[in-house]
C-alpha cells in the first residue's frame, strides 16, 4: 500500500516519463505534425447533504465544497499517429469537514497510430490519485474497457489507481478483422482516519488485476456483422486471494437504420479462486451478456440534435476497490447533445445489482442519476452545472447503506481557445 505523499509524487514522475518515452518512440519517423494545446482552468462551488456517505439519515450532515482545478491536455497528430497527453489536478477546500481538503492528480496517455496499412495500433494508460468516486460520470463507460468501474457508493479514502490498455486490430481480410489486446491495473485505498461515521458496510481492499483477449469479427453486410470473443484475466486481492476468470461471448451488431446500432453479445464465463483461507476457495460457472441500443435524431427537435445510449446486460467483474469480486447486472441509458458550441447536456442514470461470488459478503444495490450542463460565454469562457443523486441499498436486509444528493456550479476559462500550434 502507498503511504505518503512523496511515494505519489515518484509514481506520477514515473508516468510523466513513461509518457515521454511513447511520445519519443511514436513520432521518431514522422518530418512533419500538427499540435495543440489546449489548457483550462475551471473553478466551481458545490453542496453535498451527505459528505460522508453515512448510511444512517439522521446522522447526515452537508458541506460546502470549493474546487479549483487545472487541466493540460496536448495532442500531435501525423500522418500515421495520433498521440494524446493529459494531466489534471484539483485542490479541494471543504468548508466545514476541513480534513478532507485534498490535491488529487491524474495523469492519461493515449496513442493510436497505423503499424501497417492493415494494422492499428492503441495504448492507454492513467493513474490517478483520488479521493471519491465520479459517481455519474462512471456511468459514460467505453464498452470496450475491459472491466468498467460501477457507481457504487464508497467510503472516503485516499485512492491510487493504474490502468495500462494495449490493443492491436489487424484486417484479415475485407470481411475479417482480428483485435488482440492486453490489459493490467492496480488500485491501493488508504483510510482517511478523521472523517466520522464511516460506514461499516463497505468493507475495501487492494486490488491488481490483468489479463487479455482475443476478438475475431465477420462482416456479413454494410449493416450487419458477427464475431467472438475470447478473454482471460487474473486478479490478485490482499484479503480475498488470487482468481482466474476465462470468458468466451458471441457478439452480433445490428444496424437498423441510419441512425439506430443494435449490439448484443451472449456468453458464458468461469471463476476459480485459492483463498488464503481454503473455506473461501470456489470453482463456479455462469451466463454473461449484454444488449446496448444507439441512437442518434435531429428532426422535429427544437433542442437540436442529440444522442441516447442504453444498455443492460450481467458480467463478472473485478468489483473495482470493493472486497471481493462478482456478478454485476446493470441498465443505463443516457441522452447527449454533442455539440460544442452555445448549450450542451447530458443526462444519465443507472442501476446495478451487486452479487458477490463469496456468498458470505453483502448484495448491494445501487441507483444513480444525474445531469450536466455547460453554457458558452465566449471563445474562452463557458458556464457549467452539475447534479446527481446516489441511493445504494443492500439486497439482503433491504437497509439503505448510504445516499448523497450534491449539486454544484462554476465556470471554465480556456485561455488559448481557437489557437493551434503547427509543427514543421
């Protein structure tokens, strides 16, 4: 487990350098790119009833938040790569609870670049230094990932995590395509000793996880294709022990129309663990698959054009930084107007059922929803909004375990907006 700021502050020396490597490596053969950079600095105020995510109602006591935070994205594109670099920082002052003031960091490298002109490849890393969950957020998940974090409600501690993602797809073909991909992660928790009421329920423990996959797709039409996936994956956790987990899904996608995609995929999995208690050892099987609709509308909508996602299915899951691993069975949807430009939003809610592989841990239930709102002012300035609302309850007792409403506001100054740095 990290215990001190200056192990943070090597770790994140560690990515910056990593980061620079890739970048190196990546653009060595190019003569010419175009770069951006784009940085911003965004200050907002926000209000939480339950700032400590207590379970019990009357023990509830809200706080005022102010966050300040700086964001340095910076993209070089060439004629064969595309590589993104990003760190953001956030100072938070609560105003009450002054012992969850906290600096968090986030550091995020991406790079996508043709390795033949049959082949591409993308890597993927972050870390991150934490205090909560995005709850909300969490609910925009790229199904591509290859264990999606789920809103549940946690304790306050001090969180690091990594995640490093590689994927290689090759064209076999005009119809077949071949993806292969790798992935690994870490995450530690440290508990913050002052904050009062901790919930007992959610019981946390360190985590690293990797494993890979294997995806081979059909394309039938235009509009339709088919495929299967292989995917294989370890998870080490400090209490619960060591599991394996081998995945096998059928995938069909569907396009209905012009603007509406139907995917869905079927499979099965199995789950091995060696505890280092042998009474925690299992060896179970079970039914994974998931169905997600896409659409997109312009006409007849004074709102202007917009996006609606839904998606419901049941998949094994590392369980992020809750102890255990299980079963997670979810539905979404959100609704998004993309446009840059004047007024953007987006609307988005979730359930998950939890169902924990040891049968001896809690089933936990969780509901989010939420919405943000952003409002240009001018090239360089924009107004944004923010709500959401957590409910979380346990299946066996039906007693809440905790639940937030926060809402917050503030502005965001871009001060190279609509500027461009051309390389030579």
């Amino acid at each position: 487990m990290i215990e001190n700021g200056a192990t943070s502050s090597r770790t994140v020396g560690r990515w910056l350098r990593f980061c620079f490597v890739v970048c190196t490596v990546a653009t060595a053969p190019a003569f010419a790119a175009m770069h951006s950079f784009n940085p911003s600095i965004r200050g907002n105020v926000s209000y939480i009833n339950n700032v400590v995510f207590v379970d019990d109602p009357a023990e509830e006591q809200s706080d005022t938040n102010t966050r300040v935070a700086l964001h340095l994205p910076y993209k070089m594109q060439t004629k064969t790569a595309l590589l993104s670099l990003r760190y953001d920082t956030t100072f938070d002052s609560f105003q009450e609870f002054q012992e969850l003031d906290f600096v968090g960091h986030k550091v995020t490298a991406r790079l996508a670049t043709n390795t033949s002109p049959r082949s591409t490849l993308r890597v993927y890393g972050t870390f991150s230094l934490s205090q909560d969950e995005d709850f909300v957020t969490g609910l925009q998940t790229d199904p591509d990932e290859p264990d999606p974090v789920d809103p549940f409600l946690l304790q306050r501690t001090r969180r690091w995590a990594g995640t490093v993602r590689v994927i290689h797809r090759h064209a076999l073909g005009r119809r077949w395509n071949l993806s292969t991909g790798a992935n690994g992660s870490y995450s530690f928790v440290d508990p913050i000793d002052e904050v009062p009421n901790a919930p007992s329920t959610a019981n946390l423990e360190d985590k690293q996880s990797a494993g890979v996959n294997f995806r081979l797709r059909h394309t039938l039409s235009q509009k339709t294709s088919i495929g299967g996936t292989y995917a294989y994956g370890i998870v080490h956790q400090e209490r619960s022990g060591d599991e394996n987990v081998h995945e096998v899904r059928l995938t069909l996608s569907q396009g209905v129309s012009k603007r509406v995609n139907l995917g869905f995929e079927a499979g099965g999995y199995r789950r091995t663990r060696e505890s280092p208690d042998s009474a925690g050892n299992f060896d179970t099987t079970g039914f994974s698959w998931s169905l997600h609709i896409n659409m997109g509308y312009r006409e007849g909508l004074k709102i202007g054009p917009y996006r609606m996602s839904f998606r419901l299915g049941a998949r094994p899951s590392t369980g992020g930084t809750l102890e255990g691993t299980s079963t997670n069975n979810s539905a979404s949807v959100s609704l998004t107007d993309p446009r840059t430009r004047t007024w953007s939003w987006s609307l988005f809610s979730r359930f998950t059922n939890r169902v924990p592989f040891d049968r001896d841990l809690a089933v936990y239930n969780t509901f989010s929803t939420g919405f943000n709102l952003r409002k240009s002012l001018r090239s360089a300035l924009s107004l944004r909004g923010r709500a959401e609302y957590v409910n979380q309850w346990s299946s066996d007792t039906d007693d809440s375990t905790g639940s937030f409403f926060r809402v917050s506001g503030g502005l965001s100054w871009f001060p190279f907006a609509g500027t461009r740095m051309a390389g030579r």
